[in-house]
C-alpha cells in the first residue's frame, strides 16, 4: 500500500461516522441507511459496500464528501428513496422523489391480493385498474407479473403522474394505459367490464398528524389524509369500483390497521359481497377486498 492509501479516508470509518450521525438524528436504521447511501455514491450494491468496509477499502475525497452530503440530508429526515432516487416495490426499482407517494412494504400484500385475483380470471385479456396509482406500484405490479392483463393506473396529481410515466416508461408494456383524471369519474368506458379494482387511497385521518417526519414533511398530503375518519375516498372508491366492476369482480383496498372493520361495513352497505380483511407480513390488517354481486 502506498502513502497515498495510507492516509485516505477509510469506506469502515465514513460509515460508522454516518451511522452515528444518522442515529443521534433518529433515523431508525441508521447503519442500514449509511450503507444504502455509500452503495448509491459508489454505485454498487449494499453487500459490495459492507465488503468494501471489512477489506479496509479508502474512499475517494470526492465519494466521501457525496456521501458526506447525502447523510447531512438524511439527518434532516428527507426520505432515503428521495436520496437515492428509487424505491424497491417487489421485482420493480421505481422511481421516486418530490412530489409522489414513497410505496411502502406493506403495499407488496395489496398488490399481491389484486395480482391473485388477476390471475384467477378465466379470460384471455383480464382487466384491471389502480386508482390513484402515485408512482405506478400497484399498476406496473399487476401489468408486469399477469402479462396478459390490461392495467390502467389512474393518478390525479400531475407531480404524481409525472413520475408515473417515469416508471411505466421503464416497465409498462402494450399493457399497461396510463390516465391523468380524478378516481371518482375515471374510465366510464371501461363500466361493467373490470375484474380487479386496486387502490392505496390517502387513509389516514386529518388529525391523525404521522409521526415519522419522512411521512409527515414529505409524503404529498394529498396522497396521506382523507377526511375526519379517514374514509372520504374508501366511500367514492366503493361507488366507483361498483360501477367499473363486472358481476364477480374483486376490489382491494389499502387502509390502517384499525379500519378494516368500518371499510367492511362500508363496503357491504353499497352492496359488494363477501367482504374480508387481510393482515400484512407483520400480521397487521392492511387490505380489505370485496366481490361485486
């Protein structure tokens, strides 16, 4: 090794001072972050980054100052997916940032409900539609994983939208239609002929301020809060999903934990069928779906 390595910074001790950092700061994975944050600088992967660190690898000035600003941000709770620019979302690496709702793992079980009941179809070309698809998650998820199918992802916000065409550009297929309109008229071409209706609608109630400041400073309010109980949109979605569903299509809803309940009743009371919740990887209940008579 010459002089020159031998006084580089090393990659193990930029981490650590990272990760003290992002934990005085209340990030809550901080050494999980630091490593995420080192890989994008580096552009490699998380495991190549923990490698580099065990080996004693320097890090360049340049890498280590990127690194160095990208943690100052993070310590100010900017969203890591906004840092590096992607959020993982089962087989899809979409992109993300300002402006659009940062999927979540949770939303991988809502996405697999719609995706099995897809696929369940007896049809050569199923149909399916995500309302207010923000990045496309729930859509692309559906278009790429049943090929067969036809997607539509319906997002109101043009911020939003924006990074809809972003990712459907880099994973929708002939499959998969994108559409700037409000959930609550969308498609009426498509009335009486859907089999799955999908939506992650903004659930949470208006007082109900989340405490994470990655959610509360940066996730799009219009994608967080939906009125007193949180169920403003569960109610037009329920109307609208009656009206785009065939006779034995399926909705699937995302909410809270605690409103599986209240959207079962008010899915009933509009007249689907068979309504049941379902928990998450965590065993928490994250979906509601329902039958169309």
């Amino acid at each position: 090794m010459d002089a020159a390595d031998t006084t580089s910074p090393r990659l193990a001790a930029a981490l650590r001072d990272g990760a003290r950092t992002l934990d005085a700061a209340g990030v809550p994975d901080p050494m999980v972050d630091v490593e995420l944050l080192a890989g994008h600088v580096l552009g490699v992967g998380r495991g190549a980054v923990q490698a580099a660190a065990l080996r004693g690898d320097p890090l360049p000035a340049e890498d280590g100052a990127a690194l160095a600003a990208l943690v100052a941000r993070r310590a100010r709770r900017e969203p890591l997916e906004h840092l590096t620019g992607t959020a993982p979302f089962r087989h899809l690496e979409l992109a993300v940032g300002p402006g659009v709702f940062v999927p979540r793992p949770e939303t991988e079980v809502v996405a697999q409900l719609a995706i099995d009941a897809l696929a369940a179809v007896p049809m050569p070309r199923p149909r399916a539609v995500d309302l207010g698809t923000g990045s496309g998650a729930i859509a692309l998820a559906m278009a790429t994983e049943v090929p067969n199918a036809e997607v539509w992802a319906v997002e109101r916000s043009p911020e939003a939208y924006a990074w809809t065409q972003r990712n459907a550009a880099r994973y929708g297929g002939a499959n998969a239609h994108l559409v700037l309109g409000d959930l609550a008229d969308a498609l009426p071409e498509l009335d009486g002929t859907v089999d799955v209706v999908a939506s992650n609608p903004p659930y949470v109630p208006d007082d109900a301020i989340p405490r994470d400041p990655e959610v509360r400073l940066f996730d799009p309010p219009q994608a967080l809060y939906g009125g007193a109980d949180g169920l403003d949109v569960v109610r037009v979605l329920s109307r609208v999903g009656l009206r785009l569903a065939r006779p034995g299509g399926v909705i699937v809803i995302e909410h809270g934990e605690w409103q599986g309940a209240p959207i079962r009743d008010v899915l009933t009371g509009d007249g689907w069928r068979a309504a049941a919740t379902h928990p998450d990887l965590t065993l928490r209940d994250r979906a509601t779906t329902a039958i169309r008579p």
